[in-house]
C-alpha cells in the first residue's frame, strides 16, 4: 500500500518542506512585525541611523558617533540653510508691486505707522517704487477683509529694510526658511527618523508654489506658517502626555512596564504648556486669515483623539469617557479661548487709535439695541467682521486666474503674480530686436512632486484606514482641514495659491510614501536596493522640475520659446 502525502512527508528534514508562506513572501520584502512593548508604543524611539555610511565614506567611529548625535539638527539647518539661500536670492526682484502686494504692502506700512489700514490713491504704486519717502501715509481709514496679524509681520520687514520690494518680502521669506526647518524636525519627530524629516523639508525647499509664496507680501504664507507651527506644538504635547502616561504606568518583577486601568483612566495630565503654545499659534493663524478657524477645530478634534489613543494604549477599557472626563475641558481652554483671545488682541492697534474703518460705528450708527452695555469698540468690532463676512461669501466676481479646488492637486490652473514681454535687446533680453523674450512670476507647485503627492494622498488615506496608522492619520486631517473648506464655497471666487497652507503636508504625505518606497525594517538587500533607487529616482526627478521652472519662479527674462516649453498646459497661460 503506498503512503499518503503527510506519511510521506513524515521522514522527510524541515528543509525539504515547502516553505510557509511569510517565508515565501519575505523575498519581496514582507517581515514579521516585532513584537513592542508598552514603552515603546508610548514613546516610539528614533531610528538608529546606518552607520554603513560613515564605514565607506571612512570617517573614524568617535567622529561617526557625534556626526549620528548631531545630525538631529545638524541636517535640518542645512536643508533650511539651502532654502533660505534659493528664498533670499534677488528677493527684490522683480522691482515691482506683483499681484495682491499692492493691498498687503501698503496696509501693512499703514498699520506699523499709524495702527490702522489707510485709504491709498489710485496709482500710488509707481511714486511707492520710484521714491517712497516722498509718498505719505493716508489718515483716512481703509477697508480691509482680513485680519492685522499677517501685515504687522509683513510691516516689520518694511520697518526694518524700507518700504519697498525688499522691505515687504522680508519677513515672508524669513517664515518660509523657517518652515522648512520646522518641517524637517517635526518629519522626524513624527516618523522618528531624521531621513525621512530632512526628505519632507528638503521637498519643502524645492516646492514652487511654497518658494514663490516665500518671495511674495501676501498672507497665505504667514498662515501656513503659524498652522505648521501649531501642528509642531500639537505633535510635542502628544508625545509629552505619552511621556506621562509611561512614567506613571507600573513596572512588574522583570522590569516591564504593564498597562493599568486605573491610572489610564484616571491619571490627570494637568498643565501642558506645548497645547497652550498650540492655542496661541492657531490664534496667530485665524488672525491672518479666518481660514484658520477652520484649522483650529480639526487640530483641536485631532489632539482629542491622540488623547483617547494614548489612554486606549495606556490600559483605559473606557477611554473615550476618560478623555471626556478628564481631557476635554482643559483641551478646549488652552485652544479655543487662547486662540480667540489672541485673535481679538491682534486688533489692539484699530481699537486703542480710534480712528480705523467702522471703529466708531457703535457710537455713530449702533446706538441702541440689547448689546448696547458692551464696551463700543466690542459692537464695532463685531459690526466689522459682519460686514467683512459678508464680503467674504458674497465675492463672486470672476477673475482671469481663479480655479476650482477640485483642480489644485493636479496644478489645473496656476495664478500669473507679474509678467512682462520685453523686446530684444532690452530689460535684460537676448533674443533678437524684432522678436520678445517673457518675465513671469508664476505661482505654481513643482509639478512632479504635487502629482506624486496624489499618490501619496491616496497611500497615507490607506495606510490610516487599513493599518490604523496615526501618523497618516494626522497627516491626512491636516490635509483635509486646509483643502476641504474651500469645497463649500464653490460660488467664490478663490485661487491655487490657497493651497499653500497644506503644501508641508503634502510634502509628509510623500516622504512618508517615499519611506515605504525603501522598505521595511528586515528588508534584505534586494529590496532594499530597489527601493532606493525608486525612491532615489523620484527625489532626483522633483528637484530636476525645480530647477526646470526656477526661471519662472524668479521673474528671470528668457526668451518667449523657453517660456513656452514650460507652459504645459493651455491652463497655465
């Protein structure tokens, strides 16, 4: 009688069995996840960075050593050195008030002047730029839809270097430096790998719509400024209370940290002054533009969350009642109070001279009325943003370069901030005198990277439904609270250069995609060299399109053929 296939099978070595099917897979690149403990889950370490590097480059291990120690801060401050060079080359240039400068360049001057907004004459653009000691500051009060904040900061750049091109870009490219070195340390801080935040604020540096942003007086920029910062503060408050719970948790006879109910669900956290930090920073926000309202209830529903997560974590078997209990009152007084305050205090200027627009409109015209025993300027002040509300939902008109936000991940229609078409031989242009070269300032992002950032949207949105992956989580709500509010105004007018408050995101979005792209931790050599090159390709071809379109990033004249190589779509004209 023959044997049956698992008689067979029995006399047979354990190399002779058809390998199991995690074995079968780790050839393209599948590992076991580890087992962590609690600890870690808490308070993930940082990724140890390879020292293959320092062996083939020879660097000895003591300086190998300080170099992996440095690195930390070392590499984010390159990266943002790099940034900061490319955003202060020819700042000043063009020499001319682009685009919506000429609102936000003169009000700021007005308000580090006199504390309020002024009325400007037409046409005082050209005496600005010829000789603006010769130009006064109006006395009349000018109407304006939005908040002070931005324009003090662009105002104390004209403070500092003079009411011209130079002075009023100042600032704004001093915070857009500074994002990208605030990018590369919150990518390490939330992927905790040092790599991985350098690539996000390395991809930052090399973003068109974030590098003209960066060259220009407008608001968006310092937004998108004050909402990373807040997002910063948020992910160090996180990993603080995470910090708490593990220092609080017990520790059992073999030195392993167990979870406990009782202290996850009751344990309070008390002062924690990095949420207080992020309140104000989404004050500072809303009081650049009130899209940041929007941005202060995701980040404050997103903090609730890494509550209830780390309490889950912790042992809670209830941990959405203990963050109700315990963490959602304080949540709400060091994020909405601060940031309304801080917002209302952003107008001190308009209130204490008493001569800005409508600021004096309830002892005029509001007279009266049940509200009648609040303080005049509290009536004025609301009477103003009612009024500037009703701008805000009301603004239809059309405009040349406006876009619907379903088109701006894909880049459908740019905005032209400055274009002029001098003809040969003049203003700097090589073409011949009958023929025209073109000057352009176009606010666009670096077209292969936003279009991998629409795979990457698609990779983080799986990762955090199907892997449950907070970090895709939180890079995804951020995404989502600068992009989706403008879907519900689909009747106003409104621009791509919105966009730029989620561009950080979007660069975490495919850094994180990029770290997939190298592999998991036990990757064997193969695949992990596949994956480097990949991902190496991809980088290499994003700041290839960079330098591609600097000259139409920087208002460079070359000549009208060059110019059109780059326009490659009919939208982008």
């Amino acid at each position: 009688m023959t044997s049956t296939a698992p008689e067979a099978l029995q006399g047979r070595d354990a190399e002779d069995r058809p390998p199991s099917w995690p074995q079968r897979l780790r050839r393209f690149g599948y590992a076991p996840r580890p087992v962590i403990g609690l600890r870690e889950r808490l308070v993930p370490p940082y990724t140890e960075p390879s020292q293959r590097l320092w062996i083939v480059l020879g660097v000895r291990p003591l300086l190998a050593d300080r170099l992996t120690r440095w690195s930390a801060w070392l590499g984010p401050l390159l990266v943002a050195l790099v940034a900061g060079l490319m955003r202060f080359w020819h700042l000043g240039s063009p020499k001319a008030v682009i685009f919506d400068e000429t609102y936000y360049a003169k009000d700021s001057w007005a308000l580090v002047k006199q504390g309020y907004e002024a009325s400007w004459p037409k046409d005082v653009d050209k005496l600005i730029l010829a000789d603006p000691s010769q130009v006064p500051v109006p006395t009349d009060p000018g109407y304006v839809v939005h908040p002070p904040v931005g324009k003090w900061i662009i105002g104390l750049g004209e403070l500092m270097f003079g009411f011209d091109p130079f002075g009023w870009r100042f600032m704004v490219a001093v915070l857009g430096t500074l994002s990208v070195l605030m990018l590369c340390r919150i990518g390490r801080r939330l992927f905790r790998s040092t790599f991985l935040g350098c690539l996000a604020g390395g991809l930052l540096a090399v973003d068109g719509l974030h590098f003209v942003m960066s060259r220009t007086a407008l608001l968006d920029l310092v937004l998108m400024f004050f909402v990373l910062a807040a997002f910063g503060c948020l992910l160090l408050d996180r990993d603080w209370a995470r910090r708490r719970f593990a220092d609080a948790l017990p520790v059992d006879a073999e030195g392993v940290l167990r979870p406990d109910t009782g202290i996850a669900e009751g344990l309070r956290l008390g002062w924690r002054p990095w949420r207080l930090a992020a309140g104000l920073m989404l004050g500072l926000a809303f009081a650049t533009k009130w899209n940041g309202l929007y941005i202060l209830a995701a980040f404050g529903l997103l903090t609730v969350l890494w509550d209830v997560g780390a309490r889950r974590t912790a042992g809670a078997v209830r941990p959405y009642q203990a963050v109700l209990r315990r963490d959602l009152l304080p949540a709400f007084v060091s994020t909405v109070p601060v940031a309304i305050g801080t917002y209302v205090a952003s107008w001190t200027g308009w209130i204490v001279t008493d001569k800005g627009y409508f600021r004096d409109w309830a002892a005029t015209q509001g007279q009266g009325g049940m509200w009648s025993w609040l303080p005049d300027w509290v009536r004025s002040l609301w009477h103003y943003e009612t009024e500037v509300y009703s701008f805000h939902v009301n603004l239809t008109s059309g405009h040349t370069y406006q876009s619907n936000p379903w088109s701006w991940i894909v880049l459908g229609r740019p905005v032209s901030y400055f274009y002029e078409d001098p003809r040969g031989g003049t203003e700097g242009c090589t073409a011949a005198p009958a023929d025209k070269c073109a000057q352009e300032v176009l606010a666009i992002g670096t077209p292969l990277l936003w279009w991998a950032a629409c795979f990457a949207i698609l990779y983080v949105l799986w990762r955090w439904f199907f892997r449950r992956d907070w970090r895709a989580g939180a890079i995804a709500c951020a995404i989502a609270a600068g992009w989706v509010p403008w879907f519900f105004y689909q009747e106003r007018t409104i621009f791509l250069f919105y966009a730029v408050v989620f561009v950080p995101f979007l660069c975490l979005a495919v850094s994180m995609m990029i770290g997939a792209m190298l592999g998991p931790a036990g990757s064997d050599e193969r695949r992990r060299t596949i994956g480097a090159v990949g991902a190496g390709v991809l980088v290499l071809l994003i700041v290839w399109n960079f330098i591609y379109f600097w000259p139409v990033f920087t208002g460079q004249t070359i000549p009208v053929g060059e110019w059109q190589d780059r326009m490659w779509f009919d939208t982008w004209v």
